[in-house]
C-alpha cells in the first residue's frame, strides 16, 4: 500500500469509526518530523475540507539531541505554516523532569514529556482528540516487547485505534487518536515521497542502548529472517485477539464490580467472599481496577504486582500484605479485604533534603554534633580500647545496631538509631543523604554489592519511607543504612577489635 489514495482512505475510514469526521473536531496533532508523524499530517490536512476538521500541530523539543533536535522543531514549525495551521513548539529541558520524578529510562522520561506536553496543549485549545503516527511497526514492536516481559492481556493488546487519553489523568474528555496502525513505516515513507514532501530521520531510532531500537533492528529481522517472514502481521493479529478478549472480561468486571467493591477517596474495599468465587483471570482485573480507582494510574503495575495480589486471595494464611507502586498497598486480615494508599504524613522520619557534608570527628577528641533538616548527628572518634565499648567488643555493638527500624506501633516521636564502624573504611569525605537512582549497597555479612531498592524490598521497608532513610556515605559507598544495616566494608572485624580506630555514629530526631 504505497500509493497516495490507499493510505488516505485507511485515515478517513478511521476518521468516521472514532467520531471524529464531519462534526467540526480539533484534533492536536503530535508531530515529531519524521516520516510517519509527517504522513499523518500530509493526510489530515488533506482531508481536513472534506471530514470538517480543525487542525493543531504540536512539537516538543525534549533538547536530547543538540542541534539536530532545533533543527526538527524549526521544521515542524515550517511546517505547520506552508500548510498554514496553526501549531504549539515548545522547548523543555528533562534534566529537572527526570530528577522530580526519579526516572532513570531515557524512553520512558521521553514518553512521559510528550504526553504532559500534548495533553496540556489540547486541554488549553479543547480539542476532541491528540492524533500520533503510530503504524503497524511500531504495534508489532510494542507487542513483542510486552511479550518479552511476561505481560498479561493489557500489554498484549498493544496500541488501540482509540482510546481515553493513557496518562496524566484528569482529562476525561480527551482521546488518543491512531489512524495509521494499519500501515506500515515503508507505507508512510512512500506516501510523502510520492507527495514531493520532505521528513526528517531522527538518528535516535538508530542508538543500540534503546530497547526498542534493538527490538526493531536486531530481533524482529531475525525473527522475519528466521522463523516467520510475516512476523509483523502475526503480532497484530495476537494484539487484535488480545483486544477482543480483554474487552468481554473488563465487560464483565464492570458489570459485577458494584457488588465486589465499595470505593472511598484513599481506599478500595473488596467483598473477600465475592471475590474467591471468581475464577482467577477475573479477579486479576478486578484488583487492577482496583488499583487503578485508587491511583488513577497502572502504568507501573506489572504482572508479578497482580500475581502477588491474586495470591493473596488464594494464600491459607489469614493475614498478609502486597507492597505496591506508588505506595498502594493490598492489606488482607482475616474477612478484610483492602487496597489502600497511605498518605505521606503517615511516614514518621524527618525529610532530609540535598546532601550534606560531616565532619569526622578527631580520635580521643570531644563528640561532633550537628542538626540537619529534623536530624540530630552525634559521631565520637576513638580507639577499639577506650570506654565506649564497655565490657563488651564492638563487633557485638555493631551487630545489635543492624536492628530494623524498631518504631513502636504509636511511631514514637523520637527515633534513635546508632552503630558502630571502622575508621580507617571511611575514606575520603563523609556525608549524610537520602537514595539516588541507581545507589548500590553492600549489606553486612554480603560479599557483593545489591542495588538498594533491593535491600529495601528485602528489609520490607515501606515504599512512602524509603525516600527518607538516612545514608551515611564516603567516598567508598554507603556505609550505613540508618536504622537497617552497616556497610560489611564498614564492620570492626572481631580479629582487630583490639586495635583499630572507631567511630560511633549516632541518628536523633528531634
């Protein structure tokens, strides 16, 4: 289907099945440049007299790629006024974006700008619907890639022609538009060659270190080299099967759903009874809707999320919890069946903001104390003989500081935590702060580093806590995991007790 004709009829067809033709609909168009976003504006503008449409181009330059990025906005923008349509360029630096948010993939920070950026466009101008490029190729993808990670129906289903608009919530009223899901990237290419229209190629789509560059030119030419030439097609059809089944069983889940749940503001009540009497492909979507009524959000609800919560439904014991994103929770005792969202103000540690530098203390000399955002921290210096050990070794000390975090059921006013470490480990500058993306961690007793979202999870620290646990960190590393752990580089071994520098190190909120 590469001929001009062919490719506007499939947008036409597509206009009329959403609703979107004849009745004076604006439509945002995101438009990057490339050759697909570039075929579907060619085609709307085209069809624009005919299907009474309203037409609004939309660039957002995410400034990843220096020039070439200025270079894409400036023809976006050229664009939009040969075809004389009106159009929104905006430039935004993701270095802040990133950093609010925590977010460590470069596609999902570059996806998520583009929908914030998109969405506040269109809620600004009122438009029906944000129109995207997306073809067959990049459905086929998107599939595989899902399948790769063990999705369930909804990441089986891949992109729909239509649908309420993804993410952020709060526009009820918007939907995503993908017209081109029927046609193929060559397709797209064709089409504006044939017009005598220009695209830009974004050098993006070509870096290896991209998990989706690598699906689209390593493992899907080898799986058409290899097993099925016609592999494109066959993902499409799994994601049409898909689609149609997920749509009977949320028909289902909706048409129970009053009798399975109550919803509050900051929680989901399930009737237990009601619920075990479902077979397990519907109890999985009831507790993701579950979910979603209480965030508003699923994006990072995966499938070991849900296979943990139906396993509390089925699980012989009484009593159990299922930590979730966003700091949901799925709490079960006994007949009670919640998912709840516990506030911020529920998390009892102090915010500790930025990173704050400490200053050893000298050996023999007076105790070093200093205040910081809600803390108090107190560090003495000495030697393994001298009396802060008492009749007992310092190894012993060590170990009984490793104490989980030890809160009361009140959560006491007064946290104390305190511990023991070796001096001469401490290298270099000491300093006091919370987690960063990709903060490793060495636990005591562990011969290898663990990622410290791992620790975490293993130490059953709560989600809304874990942005608030003191770290103790030199130049080697983190050093001691307030409240949890030491680093096992920073332990005083037992075979040195007798001679080595110590520093005891002590965490008081006040």
């Amino acid at each position: 289907m590469a001929d001009v004709a062919s490719l506007d009829r499939q947008v036409a067809a597509a206009l009329r099945r959403v609703g979107l033709s004849g009745n004076d609909s604006l439509i945002v168009l995101g438009v990057s440049g490339g050759s697909d976003s570039s075929a579907l504006l060619y085609s709307l503008h085209r069809l624009q007299e005919a299907h009474q449409l309203r037409l609004h181009v939309a660039h957002l330059n995410h400034n990843f790629r220096g020039d070439e990025a200025d270079e894409d906005a400036r023809f976006s923008e050229d664009l939009a006024n040969e075809l004389n349509l009106p159009f929104t360029v905006v430039k935004q630096d993701p270095t802040q974006y990133r950093k609010d948010r925590s977010i460590s993939s470069f596609e999902q920070l570059a996806r998520e700008m583009r929908y914030v950026f998109m969405s506040k466009v269109a809620d600004e101008l009122g438009a029906a619907a944000v129109a995207v490029g997306h073809t067959a190729d990049d459905q086929a993808e998107t599939v595989l890639q899902h399948v790769l990670r063990g999705s369930g129906l909804h990441g089986l289903q891949g992109m729909t022609e239509s649908a309420p608009w993804p993410w952020p919530m709060g526009y009820p009223n918007l939907r995503i538009f993908r017209p081109l899901l029927g046609v193929t990237k060559a397709d797209t290419i064709a089409y504006c060659r044939e017009l005598g229209r220009n695209f830009r190629d974004d050098s993006g789509n070509y870096l290896p270190r991209f998990t989706r560059n690598r699906v689209r030119h390593q493992l899907m030419p080898l799986l058409a080299n290899e097993f099925n030439p016609r592999v494109r097609e066959a993902l499409g059809r799994l994601a049409r099967t898909a689609a149609s089944d997920l749509d009977f069983i949320e028909g289902e889940v909706s048409r129970l759903w009053p009798e399975l749940a109550t919803v509050t503001d900051d929680a989901v009540r399930f009737d237990l009874s009601r619920l075990t009497a479902l077979h397990p492909a519907l109890q999985r979507m009831v507790l993701r809707r579950g979910y979603s009524e209480l965030t508003g959000d699923t994006r990072r609800l995966r499938e070991s999320h849900l296979n943990a919560m139906a396993d509390l439904i089925s699980d012989a014991a009484t009593v159990g919890t299922v930590e979730l994103p966003q700091g949901a929770r799925l709490h079960r005792a006994y007949d009670r069946f919640l998912l709840s969202r516990e506030p911020e103000l529920s998390c009892p540690l102090p915010n500790l903001q930025g990173e704050h530098s400490l200053q050893l203390p000298l050996d023999g000399g007076p105790e070093v104390a200093v205040s910081i955002d809600g803390w108090r921290v107190t560090m003495r210096a000495e030697t393994s003989s001298g009396g802060g050990a008492g009749n007992r070794s310092l190894w012993d000390q060590s170990v009984e500081s490793e104490r989980s975090m030890g809160l009361t059921d009140e959560q006491e006013s007064e946290i104390v935590w305190s511990a023991w470490l070796d001096r001469e480990s401490l290298v270099g500058a000491l300093s006091l702060r919370t987690r960063r993306p990709g903060d490793r961690f060495q636990p005591l007793g562990m011969s290898r580093e663990k990622k410290l979202q791992d620790f975490f999870t293993d130490a059953k620290v709560p989600r809304i806590w874990r942005d608030r646990v003191p770290l103790l960190v030199s130049e080697r590393g983190i050093a001691w995991v307030a409240g949890h752990r030491i680093a096992d580089w920073a332990a005083i071994k037992t075979e040195e007790v007798a001679s080595r520098p110590v520093v005891w190190v002590e965490m008081k909120s006040h």
